[in-house]
C-alpha cells in the first residue's frame, strides 16, 4: 500500500511538473493549479509540510483565483506555526469565496493561536452560521468557551460535535477534560475511556485519564497504579508538552507513595521553562509536597457547578 501510493505520488508530480512547462505566467490554469493542489493534499497527508506548502505555491502562481490553493496553503501553514502567514491566506480565500465556512473556522485556529480569543469566536461563530454541519468549529468554539471559564458551554458545544462526528477525538478529550473540571469525574473517565477505545496512544486522552486517577479530590475516582500505567504510556508516545506528560508521572507515582519518583519527575517537568511560564508557582509548590511526602489533590470544584 505504502509502495502504491508513493507511485501515485511520484506519478502525480511528473504530470504536474510536464504541465508546468507550458505554463505562462499571465495565463491562468486552473486545470494545472487542480494538479499541484492534489500534489499538495498528497504531501500533506504524509505531514510533509514543507513540500506541500512547496506544490500550494504552485497552485497560487498557476491560478491566483483559487481559494482551495489558498486554504491548502493556510492549512500548512498553521501546521508550520506560522499564525499570521496562514490568516493572511485565509483571508485572501475568504475574499474569494466568503461561503466557505471551513475557512472562517480555521482562521479562528491561528486567532486561538495568537490568543485573539475575540476574533476566533467571531471566527468560529460564522463558520457554523455558512456551515452548520462543520464539526471543528464547534469544538473549537468550546475551547473558547472554556478558555471563558463556562464550561457547561463548552460541553455543550463539544457534544454537538461529537453528534456531528461520533469519531473526533479532540472533542471527546476536551468534553472529559470540561467535565472533570466541573467536578463531573464519571462522566470525565467515560469520554478518555472513549477516546482512548479509538486510539490508544491518544496522548491527551492518557494524560487526562492520569491525572483524574491520581489526583482526584474524589478518592473512589483515585487508582495511582492505573495513573502510572496511563502516564508511562502518555510519556512513550512522540509530540509535544513532555513536562506535562512528566507532571502526570510524578503525581501518579506521589498517589502511590514512591515520592523519590514523584520528585524526579517532576523535576523533569521544571527543566522545561516554558511549562513553568504556563503553569507558573503551582509547580514549584507541588514539587515541594512532594518532598514533604505529600500526594497532589486538584481542589474540588464548587457545588453549583456540578451536573
């Protein structure tokens, strides 16, 4: 299969490439931008980004008119970080097609990013106005709304996409994370417990399932062999935010009572500075519990928020 598709690939970039040839820069072609387009949607599957971004230049050059180059583009681009390159793109496939829902929902991705909360609400909003069926903009609008701190909002935009998507991941871990937050802890194992039956190496699902089960203000929720287990398998994986994954460790091996590990790793944890921007004092002060032999408890979160 993996053999198949990079002929297909490589046949695919000989025609694009033959066309190319013919191609006059004043001439439009929007048979030619299709071409590298789907050159571009192939790289980016195999998360080539560099490449893809490479075959949606082309696209641009061959049709300056095409909002899908322009998209495919952004999309990438988001992938690279580059937040204000992809919501100048986005814009321009706006201006092209101001329907396209999926683009307003992905710009608000880079306004997230740069924490212009205001801007990918608006975002998100118009989205689902132009597209109702378009799931990531509702789970997007959640992470807003939790961002606000009204979770009953963002578990409710969060079920709505997974009414829409019964599969999509992201939003089945950040309704289990809103829910522990609102001290709903069955209904928080359930959803990492969903999450992780559709992939088990679902990092954030086995984070969170972690720190529920070794932090709980709520003992029967509490197993700190099951912690580490879930830990151990979070930190295996490759991605993004080890401390957090090393933070899940130490509090898993603290609920267990080997506070020696507990210290190392999160000690670990505080080598990454930018998680000590994130998180701030509070990871200091945990390590210090646990240097008094002392687990972590997340506080319980007030009655009244609990459904």
């Amino acid at each position: 299969m993996f053999m198949t598709k990079m002929v297909a690939l490589l046949l695919l970039m000989v025609l694009v490439g033959s066309a190319a040839a013919k191609f006059r820069a004043d001439q439009p072609d929007p048979k030619l931008a299709q071409a590298w387009i789907a050159a571009g949607k192939a790289w980016y599957d195999k998360q080539e980004w560099v490449r893809a971004q490479k075959c949606f230049d082309e696209a641009i050059k061959a049709d300056p008119k095409s909002d899908d180059a322009y998209v495919g583009r952004a999309t990438v681009l988001l992938h690279l970080k580059e937040w204000d390159k992809a919501i100048k793109d986005f814009d321009e496939a706006i201006r092209l097609n101001p329907k396209r829902g999926a683009a307003f929902g992905n710009r608000g991705v880079a306004w997230a990013k740069k924490k212009e909360f205001e801007k990918a609400m608006a975002d998100y909003n118009e989205a689902i106005r132009l597209q109702p069926t378009y799931a990531p903009a509702y789970q997007s609008r959640g992470e807003i709304w939790g961002h606000r701190g009204d979770y009953e909002k963002a578990v409710e935009d969060f079920s709505h996409a997974i009414r829409l998507d019964p599969k999509f991941l992201s939003a089945i871990v950040d309704r289990g994370i809103a829910w522990q937050t609102i001290g709903n802890y069955e209904k928080a194992l359930m959803d990492f417990d969903v999450a992780l039956g559709l992939d088990p190496k679902k990092i954030s699902a086995l984070y969170g399932r972690a720190w529920l089960r070794a932090t709980c203000p709520e003992a029967k929720f509490r197993d700190g062999a099951k912690a580490i287990e879930d830990a151990k398998a979070a930190y295996d994986q490759k991605g993004d935010h080890l401390a957090f994954r090393c933070e899940a460790l130490a509090a898993a091996y603290a609920e267990t009572g080997q506070f020696d590990e507990a210290i190392k790793w999160q000690k670990k944890a505080l080598d990454d500075s930018a998680y000590v921007k994130e998180k701030g004092d509070s990871v200091r002060e945990r390590l210090k519990l646990y240097e008094a032999k002392k687990p972590y408890r997340d506080l319980p979160p007030p009655e009244s928020s609990k459904k």
